[in-house]
C-alpha cells in the first residue's frame, strides 16, 4: 500500500509499504478519504513537541471495510464506515475517570494518510449507505466539536460569541444555532466572515474592531464564548467579553505555547468559568455521525479543496496558507467515483 510517511518540518514523502496484517479485534479499512486536521499541519511544521519521527498522520478517516479478525462481529467486508484510529487502553487512570480523550496510554501510530488502515473493531463506526464517504470523514472533528459544545453548557437563548471561522468554528456555529442560541462570529478573514454569514452567524465581527462597547456586542457580554484559534491575544479579547458567571472555552491548541496575562480579580468578581477542550470520546464518536447523517449539521459545504495522497504535501500548504477551509485528501479512487471528477 501507498503512505504519506513524514519524517521531519516539511518532508512528507509517499512509500511503499507492507499490507497491514490483520488480528483477530482489527478491521482493515480501505481508506476513501481524510481530512486534514491543524493538529497534523503542526507536527508537518514542526511545532508539535510531542510528535516522533518518522510518523503516518491523519486521523479524519472514512472508507470500506476491506477484511476483518475472526473475532470481529459489528462489521462486515465491504461495510462503508469511519475509523477512529486513536487506540485508548481503557485502564489508566484518565480513561477510568472517564477522560479516554487523554487517555495516557493512547497509540496514534496507525495513521490514515495511508491508502489502508487498521483499527480496533470498537473504533469503527458503520455508517448509512446513502452518507457520502467525504462527510463522514468530518465524524472526528465534529466528535471533538462536541465534546466541547457539552462543555460550553449553551442553553436556548443565550448569546454565544465564536472566534475563528474555520471549519472548527463553522462547526461550533451550527452547533450552537442548533441549542438556539445567538450566534456572533469574530474572523479576521472577510472571506470567512462572509462564510460564517451563510451557515447562520447572526453578526460577524473584524476581531480588529471587537470590544465590550461595540455595538454589536450585549451590554452585559457573551454567555458562551468559544475560541477556536490558537492565538493567546484572541483568549485575551475574549475574557473581556464573557458575561457575568459566564464560560470561556479554549478549543484551539496554541503551538508554539506562549504564557498569557489575564486580570485575576476580571475573572474572580465576573465569576467566570475558563474551560480547556481536547479531543473526543466515543460517545461523542457515536453523535457526530448521528448528526452528519441526519443533515443537521451541514459539513458538505466546509470542504474547499480536494487532493489526491500524492499530492499531500501541497495540502498541508494549503492548510497553513488558510487558502479555504476544510483540505480533503482523496486517498483512493472510490472518493473520485463519489464526485465523479478527476484530479
């Protein structure tokens, strides 16, 4: 099988390697599609610090089963269906506390930037036959949406504030419209406000002009703000405009870290909440593609651009030029078939 092996800042090259040999619990999964995730660009721009080389990224993985162990009984050869490729070992201490999301344990080294992966049976998800393989992809970044909108607590009518427009944020969004919420977008890039405006933000702001007395923004703040951009000045925008025992969600990882300075007694006399969000859980796994499957949250429209796996360092430069939203490698040709195009 071909592999997008990446062995140093900006040296990802396309291998030959050995079909995956599959155990009795694994399920070999011929990969149609994966989304390129910030998380991957990190470790390709060599700012993840705790990333080894060489590597096989990706972790947004939809495709069909290809074989499966002889223990394996929820799937079958030919099933369409997405992959979580995390492997949690379920007894440390942070998976027993219910925290598999930082699980200490975790093995992430069966990347699917790969023309086949493989995976636990419990990490793989059947989907719908009419899903289209290219939205079920989304099923990890909008599992990890999730587990952060829980976090958020965002209740019907409250004013909820996204900062970043990308396709984490346009997530967020939809989300948030979907609790009921008043949705503002703040996004440096116009061509992202314009986006945000047509998957239902209810005002965009330029986070250049962004204050507690613009007139956009409530008197009394935000309820829920969201920063889905790893930029310490952008947490340090928005902790002015949280309400009155309001939340503060820190979505994004901020490569390289950087220390921040915020007011204690802002944070101690507003009483509000500052919550971190990393990754996802399987029952957050288990919503999102509910909520692709049913169309309730719109992830046709995130994708931007399209390029085949030997193409995939170019889209890691796409995705660090912020030249669209959502990169989608096309790994096979089952993904050219599902858009009836050529590369």
């Amino acid at each position: 099988m071909q592999v997008g092996v990446c062995y140093g800042p900006g040296d990802i090259r396309i291998e030959d390697k050995p079909l995956y040999v599959v155990q009795k619990n694994e399920v070999l999964v011929r990969v149609a599609y994966c989304g390129v995730c910030p998380s991957d660009v990190r470790v390709y721009a060599g700012l993840s610090t705790s990333s080894t080389f060489p590597c096989i990224l990706g972790h947004e993985c939809a495709g069909i089963v290809e074989a499966v162990g002889k223990e394996v009984t929820s799937v079958s050869v030919g099933n369409r269906v997405v992959v979580d490729p995390t492997r949690r070992c379920g007894r440390c201490d942070n998976c027993r506390r219910g925290y598999e999301n930082a699980c200490e344990n975790a093995d992430y080294s069966r990347g699917s930037f790969a023309e086949y992966t493989v995976a636990w049976e419990s990490n793989v998800y059947k989907i719908s036959e009419d899903t289209p393989l290219e939205n079920a992809a989304f099923a990890e970044p909008l599992a990890s949406v999730l587990h952060g909108f829980k976090k958020a607590n965002i209740q019907q009518g409250d004013s909820v504030l996204i900062i970043g427009a990308g396709p984490i944020g346009l997530m967020h969004l939809q989300l948030a419209k979907l609790a009921g919420a008043q949705c503002f977008v703040s996004e440096a890039l116009n061509a992202r406000r314009k986006t945000a405006l047509t998957f239902g933000a209810d005002a965009v702001l330029d986070p250049k002009n962004l204050n507690i007395d613009h007139p956009l923004v409530p008197k009394r703040g935000f309820e829920e703000v969201i920063v889905a951009v790893g930029k310490v000045g952008a947490v340090q925008q928005a902790a002015k405009l949280v309400a009155h025992g309001g939340r503060l969600v820190l979505f994004a990882g901020f490569y390289p870290p950087e220390p921040m300075m915020l007011d204690p007694n802002h944070l101690h006399y507003k009483e509000i909440d500052i919550i971190g969000s990393y990754d996802c859980a399987r029952w957050d796994f288990e919503q999102s593609i509910r909520l692709i499957e049913s169309g309730k949250v719109n992830v046709t429209d995130l994708v931007s651009n399209r390029f085949p796996l030997y193409k995939l360092s170019k889209a890691m430069e796409a995705v660090m030029n912020m030249s669209g939203l959502k990169v989608m490698i096309m790994v096979q040709d089952i993904a050219q078939e599902e858009h009836k195009e050529s590369i």
